[in-house]
C-alpha cells in the first residue's frame, strides 16, 4: 500500500488529500481522506489514474506584426501526450492575420483538443 499526498487544485480552499494505493497495474485506490466536497476525491482520482493538464506554448506565424502567436489547449489532455503534442505545435507555421480563439492545429496526438490562438497577430504593414 502507498500512501501519495496532494493538494486539490479545484478551488481556493486547497484541500490537503491523502490517498491511499494498491500497487497494482493499473493502481487500485483504496482509500481518499482530506476532501472537503465530492470533486476532490474525483480529481485525485484522476491525477492517479489519468492524470490531466492543459499546455500553453506559440506557433510562428508568417506576414505578421510578431512573428510567433500564442496558443493552448481548448481542454485538458493527458499527461503522457504532452510531449508528443508540443512536437506537433513546433511545426505549425500559420499566415497572419490570426484572431483569439483561431484553431491552429485539430487533433494533435489524437487528443481530444484544438490548439486555439490565446493573442491576435495582425497582418504586417
Ligand atoms: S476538495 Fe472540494 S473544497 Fe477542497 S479544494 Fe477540492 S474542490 Fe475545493
């Protein structure tokens, strides 16, 4: 049995939860002390078996006023892809103009999120 600590990150109170796991293939949680509501139990849950997290990082963009635009992820994607979809965002190259909440890439990894444009890039003069 092991024993993890977390700090539940849904909300300000910043729950301290302790939960308590079978090693086993996948882990076996046994027991989740510390929470205050439903949700933390449920996302420490997922930070053991799933862990989730949105990513942030640029794109270049060609004919632009800034020749790299900054985007992320509509919704959260697994830990593990993380690395594979910073390889897609890196060969992403898009033509401005780019308004806020353009998709630039569909998909990437075979994740279930868009990477969307966080700043606009207005075409060069
Ligand atoms: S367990 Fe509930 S109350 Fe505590 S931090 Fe998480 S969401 Fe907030």
């Amino acid at each position: 049995m092991i024993r993890m600590e977390y700090t539940c990150v849904l909300c300000p109170n910043g729950c301290p939860l302790v939960a308590y796991v079978d090693d086993k293939e996948p882990p076996e949680i046994t027991r989740i002390e510390g929470s205050v509501c439903p949700k933390g139990d449920d996302w420490v849950r997922q930070e053991i078996l799933n862990p989730m997290r949105t990513i942030s990082s640029s794109v270049r963009v060609q004919g632009g006023d800034s020749i790299l635009a900054s985007v992320r992820t509509d919704r959260a994607i697994p830990l593990a892809k993380i690395m594979d979809v910073m390889e897609e965002i890196k060969q992403v190259v898009v033509d401005a103009p780019l308004e806020i909440g353009a998709v630039v890439l569909s998909r990437p990894a075979g994740c279930d999120t868009d990477i969307i444009v966080t700043r606009s890039v207005r075409k060069s003069a």
